[in-house]
C-alpha cells in the first residue's frame, strides 16, 4: 500500500521573514554589543580594554567554527529544531556572560554564546530557501543579509543605550529574555520539518532523522567544497570584508577620534562627519590630496 505525501504550501512570506530578520539581528549583534561597554567591562573585571576587546574575538571565531557543524545538523533534525533549540540555548549562554566575574570566566562564557548563536544562519538561510515561494526567496535571502549587516549598528546603539543606563551586564540579561522570546516566536512562526507530515516530492529539506552526524559526514563536503579555487576565494573575500567590518569598530572603541565635542561615535549623528577626519589622518599619507 502507497501513501500519498504531503505537500507543504510556501511560509507565510510577510511574517516569515519579518521574524526571521529581526531573530538575526539579535543573534548577529551578539557579536558587537561588548563593542561600546568595553571601558566599563575592563573596569568590572579588572583588566585592560585591549584584554576586554578578546570578547568580540572569542564569540566570532566560535561563532563561525559552529557554522561547520550546525548546517550539517540542520540536514539532519530539520531547520526549526535547530533554530529554535540554538536560540533557548542561548538564553542560557547570554546569562553566564552576565554573570561572569573576570576575564576567563566571561572569555569562557563568550565562546559558549558564539556557539549557541551559530545554530541560527546556516539553518535560517536554508529554510527561506526552502519554504519561501521562488518568486520572493531572492528578496527573502536579501533581507536576512541586511538584518546580518544592519546588527552592527542596530546592536551597538541599543548596547551603548542600556549600557550607560543601567550596567553592561543588564545588555545580556535583555539579551537572554529576547532569546526566550524568538526562541517561542519563531516555534509558532516556523514550519515543522517536512519529515513530520511526510516527504514532499519537491522537497530539498530532507527528513528530520536520528541518523548519526560522523565527522566523515560534517566536514567531507566542505573539504570538497574548499578544493573549488573560485569558492575558496570567495571564501577568503568574505573574511577579508567582514573582518575589517568589525575591525573598524574595534579600532574606533579603542582609538576614538579626537574631538572637542563629547565622543558619541555610534549614537550622535555627526558621528560619520567626526571619524572621517580621524580615519583620513590615519590611512591617507600627506601630499596624497
């Protein structure tokens, strides 16, 4: 006897990827939050700021090891449970670095946050690929790199905001509960695996399975995948972009600009106007115009 599978209807585009985006601005601004409170974290803990700036270091290098390991997942479980249970365990990370009283400690606690952060892009990607109608996937994926791109500065307003407010330990407490809150969001908003109601025929997200994640299945394709040169320099693009992207934070954090005015880079509005002249006494020798 042959049973007829199901065929999921396309995710609700609107809502979909309303949710989504906004999730990965959280996630991703994770990366950046310690960027504005790093005078008062290197005063909480005793240490230098240039020490405190390992924060940032240690939750994006173990945020993009995971991503070598939570896109294979996803194959595996399906794409909501790895989202869903990257996002709960996250709550969990997000209050140990709260509650972390020195520099091991919250380095240690910053590593498990970039961990449990990274159970979210690869699988969110993959499920607009899948579950948005074609004719909007392209606008879909877009909008999700935006969210990724605009947590830079969304996530070092909102930080420098609470911050000076009430504490840089209160950034990741609200941290926690917005977790906990797109964590239950995106359950009800997601689709459930197919493999819950039956394979669709049209279906490239295979069936949420127990089958054993080996190490021969994890990393095989991306070794296949690094062998491509026009990948590999693709590859290499990204991280040369993105890691002055964040460099150039860092440096401002580290290195403010000299104004007479207060430094307010990330808040004040003439912020671009202040650092232009700081990043050109910098980078641009004399006599070059």
């Amino acid at each position: 006897m042959t049973t007829v599978p199901h065929v999921h209807a396309p995710a609700p585009p609107g809502r979909t990827i309303g949710a989504v985006c906004a999730v990965g601005i959280l996630v991703v601004g994770q990366l950046y939050v310690v960027l504005p409170v790093l005078n008062r974290i290197a005063a909480d803990w005793d240490t230098s700021k240039s020490a405190a700036t390992w924060t940032t270091t240690a939750f994006g290098l173990a945020y993009g090891a995971g991503f070598l390991v939570t896109g294979p997942l996803s194959d595996r479980w399906g794409r909501r449970p790895v989202i869903v249970g990257g996002l709960a365990a996250s709550v969990i990370s997000s209050l140990l670095v709260a509650a972390a009283p020195g520099l091991v400690t919250g380095l240690s606690a910053r590593i498990l946050q970039g961990l449990t952060a990274s159970f979210f892009a690869p699988a969110a990607f993959a499920y607009l690929s899948e579950r948005i109608a074609p004719e909007r996937r392209i606008f879909a994926l877009t909008c999700l790199t935006s969210s990724f791109l605009g947590a830079g500065v969304v996530a070092q307003v909102l930080a420098q905001l609470i911050g000076n407010a009430l504490g840089w330990r209160v950034i990741f407490v609200a941290g926690a509960v917005a977790f906990a809150v797109s964590a239950v969001t995106l359950r009800v908003v997601l689709q459930p695996p197919r493999g819950e109601a039956g394979p669709a025929p049209d279906s490239t997200e295979p069936a949420a399975t127990a089958r054993s994640v080996t190490p021969s299945a994890v990393f095989g394709p991306f070794l296949s995948l690094l062998r491509q040169s026009r990948l590999a320099l693709l590859y290499l693009s990204c991280l040369a972009i993105l890691g002055s992207f964040v460099g150039v934070y860092t440096g401002i954090q580290l290195v403010p600009p000299t104004v007479s005015a207060p430094a307010t880079p990330l808040c004040s509005p003439c912020g671009p106007v202040r650092f232009r002249p700081w990043l050109r006494s910098r980078c641009w020798p004399d006599g070059w115009g």
